[in-house]
C-alpha cells in the first residue's frame, strides 16, 4: 500500500521508481561517458587524437576533467534541474559524480560564476552544487573567488573566435589567490573559452596552478 503511494516517475521514460529517485537504472546508462580525450590536458575529444585544439592556443589552465557528453539525457536533466530543485536532484548529480577521481590536492574548489542578472533567472547555478558536492566528497575547501563584471552573450549563440573575444575580461577576482593550486567547476563546456579565461584571471591574481573539473561538453557547431 504504503509503495503504492510513495513512488515518483522515471524523468525520461515514465517508469514508476522509488520516490527518492529521479531517474531509473536504464535510463541512467544514457548519460554518455566520454572516453578520448587530449593526451597533454585531459580535453575531450570526439575521438583519439593526440593533442586538442586548445593546447595549440594560449591555455591557462593545467589539466581539465570532464565526464559526460551533454546528450539529449544530459541537456534534458540540467534543463530540469534549473527549475525544480531539490534533493533528488542533488542525489542525482552525486552520482553522476561517483566515478570522480581527484588525485591532486586542491587548496579551493570554486564554481565559474554567472552574471548577476542571469542568476536571478537562474536561480539554481549546477556549478555552484557541483562545487558543493566535489568539496564534500574530497574534501577541498569550497571559496567563491570570481565574480563576473561584465555582462556576456551567451557563449553558445557565437563562433569559436568570437566566443574568446566576448569573454575577455568578464571576470574579476575577489579574493587573495596567490600560490595555491584552484579547482574550477563548471556544468558545461563547449569550446572552453570560458572556463580559460576563468583560469587566466586566477593565474594573473597570482594562483599556482588551475585545473578544471567540467560536467558536460557540449557537441562545438
Ligand atoms: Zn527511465
Ligand atoms: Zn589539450
């Protein structure tokens, strides 16, 4: 009776699971794992080639992660997420997250922040969660460091070099950053102009070293 009443809906195929729950087995294994990426940086990559794009280019960072291919199952579960937030989404993203390996020991974990006025309509950032969540599971202190100062389209509305170019100088760093080693954390990647321009910011107030750790990457049209 009682498991009757207490149960909630697969978010993709409807199927009835634990009300603690939001996704079943089945469709968890849509989330699409990326398998090559860059042999120098840890980029992903579509396919195994040597060395990305990227680390022909000015990089700041040192190393990135990222995990999953942002598929339909991804696009689908952070769409969701921005408008119902709650501990089945947290659940979620924890999992997603247990396969993590976080060798290097980290001074601060510290999400790329949105602009002000975004934030308002998104109230729910993932990467501040995802922050959260990797802080607590590895332990690395958690720090909000940048701030956004300037307000920038939307990276997936532009071309690659125009994407680098809109996103100069749209961060600021708040805080003192000098010798440490920064994990920055985002929910989704396309080109990375973002996040390298996050780690440009920290490496010029002076941190050691910034490594990225990403979600998703979304597919570069
Ligand atoms: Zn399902
Ligand atoms: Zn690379």
């Amino acid at each position: 009776m009682l498991s009757e009443v207490f149960y909630s809906e697969c978010l993709f195929c409807k199927q009835k699971i634990s009300f603690t729950d939001l996704i079943c087995e089945v469709c968890f294994n849509n989330f699409e794992r990326i398998t090559f990426s860059c042999h120098k940086c840890g980029y992903p990559l579509e396919s195994d080639y040597i060395i990305c794009r990227n680390c022909f280019q000015a990089r700041f960072y040192e190393k990135i992660m990222v995990s999953y291919w942002y598929n339909y199952e991804m696009r689908t579960l952070l769409k969701y997420y921005k408008f119902h937030y709650g501990f089945k989404n947290l659940k979620i993203f924890e999992r997603l997250l247990s396969g993590l390996c976080i060798e290097d020991n980290y001074h601060i974990v510290t999400p790329v922040p949105v602009y002000i006025s975004r934030r308002l309509v998104r109230l729910i950032q993932p990467a501040y969660y995802l922050s959260k969540i990797i802080s607590k599971k590895f332990g690395i202190p958690y720090k909000t460091l940048l701030k956004r100062v300037r307000f920038t389209e939307y990276q997936w509305k532009l071309k690659r070099n125009l994407r680098i170019k809109n996103i100069k100088g749209a961060f600021e760093c708040m805080d003192d950053v000098k010798g440490l080693k920064i994990l920055l954390v985002d929910d989704i990647i396309t080109t990375g102009a973002t996040i390298n321009e996050c780690a440009r910011i920290l490496k010029k107030s002076g941190a050691k070293r910034v490594d990225i750790f990403c979600l998703s990457k979304g597919m570069f049209l």
